[in-house]
C-alpha cells in the first residue's frame, strides 16, 4: 500500500472517517471479508467501512470494486501487522467502532485448552485477535459455521469466548437463520457478539420462517418461534419474491450486464432492483447432455429421486432414497432456498430454477443471498459462484449492523417484544 493510487485512496479514506465521525456513521473494519457480504450489509445500515482484508484475489478485487473508500487488502493476513494499519487509517486505540469477520474454522484444533494459540492449525483466529488487541474497537462480530461449537466437543468454542472476555468483552453467541431477516435462503450461521459496555442482544427475528437445525445448540442457541409468532412477524421470502422478476434465459444465454425486462413483483424484488435498470452477472450456463435430460424429469422441490434410475450417475444409482437429499433439485417457487453452494453443480445441490430448464444464474445466486443487484461481481464465472457462496447474507448482516448501532448509541435493544423466545 505504498504506490500512489494506494496513498490516494489512504487519504480519501481519512476524510472519509472524519466525515464519518462528524456525522455520527460508525466505522468497521472487516477481516476475511470475501467479496463484501458483511460489510455491504453494515454499508445499509449507515457504517463505513474502512478496510477489508482477504486472501482470495476476485474476491477482493469484487470487495474494492463496491466499496471504494475502503482499503482493499489481498495479502495473507500473516503478513499484516494491525499498528500498522490502524496508523495508517488515522485512529486510536478504541476509536474503531466495530470489527466484523469470520476466520475460516477448517483449521481449528485444540487438545489442550492452554496451548490453543499456539497450535499452527489456529493461527487464522490468533490473526483476528491480534487486531481486537490493537484496536480495541468498541463492539466485534465474530461469525463462523454453527460447526465450530462440535469442535472438540466445545473446547475450541469455550477458549475462544474465554479469549475474548480476557480481552476485556463482554460476550453473547447465537445461532441466527437467515430467513429470519429476510433473506430467501436455509442458511444458519454461528454469531458471537462482544462488546466492551455491557452485553449485546441478537437481533430478534422479523420475517417467520423455520428450518431444521440438527446441528449442537440447535434447540438452546437459537431463536424458537411459536405458530403465534407467524401473526407478528413478515410471511418469509420465497424463491418466486426473491428471483420471479429476473430477466428469463435459456440455457447459454445472458450477459455480464442486462436490462430488466418485466416490472418488479415483490417488494423484496423492488428492495434488490438497481435504480440504472440494469443488473449484472445474469449469464445461465450451459449443461452437458445427460444432466439436461436427468434435469427434465426433476419435478419443483424434487431432487434426483426423480431422475430414471438408468439415467443417474452410477455411484448414486446404489444410493438409498434417504440419501445425497439435494442433489439434483429443482427449486420450489413457494419455498426457501437451500443453503447457496461454492458451487452452481447439479451433483452437490438444488440448482435448477423451479420453471426454467436451466441452473442458477450467479446475480439469481446474488439475490438468494441478498445482495442487491447494483452488486456486481468479478473474477471468472466459476469464482463468482464461490465468491457468493461464501458471503455472510447481506440483510443478516445489515440485521446486525442496525443492532450494533443501537447498543453503541445506548438505545435498548429494538423489536424485543415481538419473538417470545427472544432470550432463548
């Protein structure tokens, strides 16, 4: 970060936060950030973010693109030192307001709780607190797969809070699924909340939806809604709100950049739309022959049990009906989506539109996710799926964004009476 561009945009960024500060935005800074799902999430919730960190080189490059006042950083986290960007960035020790990431846990390992740190296989978590230590920011969202409370049956979980309150934080974890907010989408995310004024409450659902969480903490670290919970909360976002209105494609069709070509027929569609009239990344993939045919016989909310058994692939033509649930699938215009894949491959999900011959668009993907459609997407097809696959749900994210503010603002936690397991 030494050429001039980078200077130029170290400067911007400085009047950027004094901006910021004068007009009460708060400031993250965001680690392990992928293509932005988090930060575009607290950007709607009026924060500013000034840095983002990622190894993945698209991923960054799509980071930099949508939020061009923050530092784009691409190196290994191991080769940066926080002094030395919260120098660069013009702040104290505590005038961050929040630090949001979510160190991928594939390498998380403990045997002895004491010597956690000093494991290699943790060193990505080591990194994230290395800059909780330096900038002691205000408040922090550490999120990770619901996964991470398994690992070695709670040990790396329990060290993990212990560490952030030695820090000096008080700290609150939940399980959160994602429709609960709005978002089109089966996906649960573990969310642990720390802040150094008191604990911070979880956002409380606002759309009613349910899932199986057959996961730990399924039933005691998540939000429990009650059928009379659906006559107080918004119906959930179904497939049809959430991708009815994108422009119809056969397969091999589309483009980087399209025109709407139909009005808008959910609110939610009317939220994701660009005001240009444009979107992007809405090119449909061709298939080989044999899933094209295995694809027309895979009903709405059907999956490969569907196909002909001749005609499925021959490892899973031993499969019992019980397994490989997803696979193969076809949408359902009335339901959620399943959790959205790295990957736009019939073999490992539901990727087939509920009344399109044809797989997921990656902007479709974008949508499932929440992103809105000004949102745009670089880096090759195959690694634009990725980058989306990957995003933290971006009105999750914006969910807890606004309840962040509220805490640091001394407001008391919004939407408390609305969900009778609030606490739960």
């Amino acid at each position: 970060m030494s050429d001039k561009a980078d200077k130029a945009r170290l400067k911007l960024i400085k009047n950027e936060r004094t901006t910021a500060t004068q007009n009460d935005r708060f400031t993250t800074i965001d680690l392990f950030c992928g293509a932005g799902g988090i930060a575009e999430g607290f950007k709607q919730a009026g924060y500013r973010c000034l840095y983002g960190n990622d190894i993945m080189q698209e991923a960054i490059e799509t980071f930099a693109a949508n939020h061009p006042h923050a530092i784009a950083d691409c190196r290994s986290i191991e080769l940066v030192e926080p002094v030395e960007i919260r120098q660069q960035l013009g702040l104290e020790k505590g005038e961050l307001d929040v630090l949001v990431g979510g160190p991928p846990c594939q390498g998380f390992s403990i045997n002895a709780p004491e010597r956690f740190l000093s494991d290699p296989r943790n060193k990505l978590f080591r990194h994230y607190e290395r800059f909780l230590e330096e900038f002691e920011p205000k408040a922090f969202v550490f999120e990770n797969v619901p996964g991470l409370l398994s690992l070695a049956d709670g040990k790396v979980f329990n060290q993990i809070i212990k560490q952030f309150t030695q820090l000096g934080y008080n700290v609150t974890a939940k399980i959160l699924f994602a429709a609960h907010y709005g978002v089109p989408q089966e996906r649960w995310r573990l969310i642990l909340l720390g802040s150094k004024n008191g604990e911070i409450a979880h956002p409380v659902p606002t759309h009613y939806a349910k899932g199986r969480a057959n996961f730990r903490g399924g039933k005691t670290m998540t939000f429990q809604l009650s059928d009379n919970d659906s006559t107080l909360l918004l119906a959930p976002i179904t497939i049809k709100d959430a991708i009815g209105d994108l422009p119809r494609l056969e397969m091999g069709e589309g483009a980087e950049e399209v025109g709407y070509t139909t009005e808008a027929r959910s609110d939610y569609a009317v939220q994701m739309r660009n005001t240009t009239g444009v979107t992007f990344n809405h090119y449909a993939a061709k298939l080989s022959k044999i899933n094209a045919e295995r694809m027309k016989h895979v009903k709405p909310g059907g999956s490969w049990r569907d196909i002909p058994h001749d005609l499925l692939p021959k490892g899973m033509q031993r499969a019992r009906k019980s397994d490989h649930t997803k696979r193969y699938g076809r949408l359902h215009p009335d339901s959620l989506a399943g959790t959205v894949l790295t990957k736009c491959d019939p073999h490992w999900g539901t990727v087939f539109l509920p009344d399109q011959d044809r797989t997921l668009t990656v902007r479709e993907a974008a949508r499932l996710q929440s992103f809105p459609d000004s949102y745009r997407f670089l880096g090759s097809r195959v690694t634009q799926y990725a980058q989306v696959g990957n995003a933290v749900p971006v009105l999750m994210a914006r969910a807890l964004g606004e309840t962040i503010q509220h805490h640091l603002k001394g407001h008391p936690q919004i939407n408390e009476s609305r969900v009778a397991a609030a606490n739960g």
